[in-house]
C-alpha cells in the first residue's frame, strides 16, 4: 500500500508539476498579447491623434484665411486709391520738382 501511496503522490506531483508549467506558458501568452494589443492600440491613438490634428490645422487655416481676405481686400482698395491719388499729383510733383531744379540751377 505505500507502494501504491508514494506512486500516487508521485502521479499528483508531476501533474501538479504539468499545471504550473502550463499556466506559465499560459500567463507568458496573455502578457505578449496584451502587449502587442497595448502597442497597436497606442499606434491607432497616435494615428487618429495626427489626423485629427491635422484636421484642426486645416480648420484653422481655413477660418484664417476666411478672416485676412476681407481685410486683404481693403488694402487692395486702399493700395488703389493711394496710386490713383499719387498719379493725379504726379505732374505737380514733376513741376514743383523741375521748378526746384531750374531755381537751384538759375542760382548757380
């Protein structure tokens, strides 16, 4: 009978033995999962997170220029009013330039 005792404790040893081996390979196979689901979760974050930045800089872009246009549009009105405005003084500018000259000159 302790024969028959030591050869069953013998059996329940290994196979206790198999158990913990087998729930290590086990628990290695869940961490490396979790790691490589850890991982690809982290790219798609950093993925979604550059697009949706990207989106915001657009969006930003976007209403900035709706923003300068009117403003950019008054400055060409206000360029073209400043030319047309220098271009009808013109002739008194050459004159009153000429005069200048023509005295400076007299004078000498």
């Amino acid at each position: 009978m302790t024969v028959e005792l030591v050869k069953s404790i013998k059996e329940s040893e290994s196979k206790a033995e198999s158990i913990v081996r087998e729930a290590q390979q086990e628990a290695r196979r869940i961490q490396k999962d979790a790691e490589s689901d850890a991982k690809s979760i982290q790219q798609e974050t950093i993925a979604e997170a550059g697009k949706e930045g990207k989106g915001l800089i657009e969006k930003a872009e976007k209403e900035a220029r709706a923003e300068a246009e009117p403003l950019t549009e008054e400055r060409r009105a206000e360029i073209g009013r400043l030319r047309k405005s220098a271009a009808g003084r013109m002739q008194e500018a050459v004159a009153l330039l000429t005069d200048k000259v023509v005295k400076t000159n007299a004078d000498n």
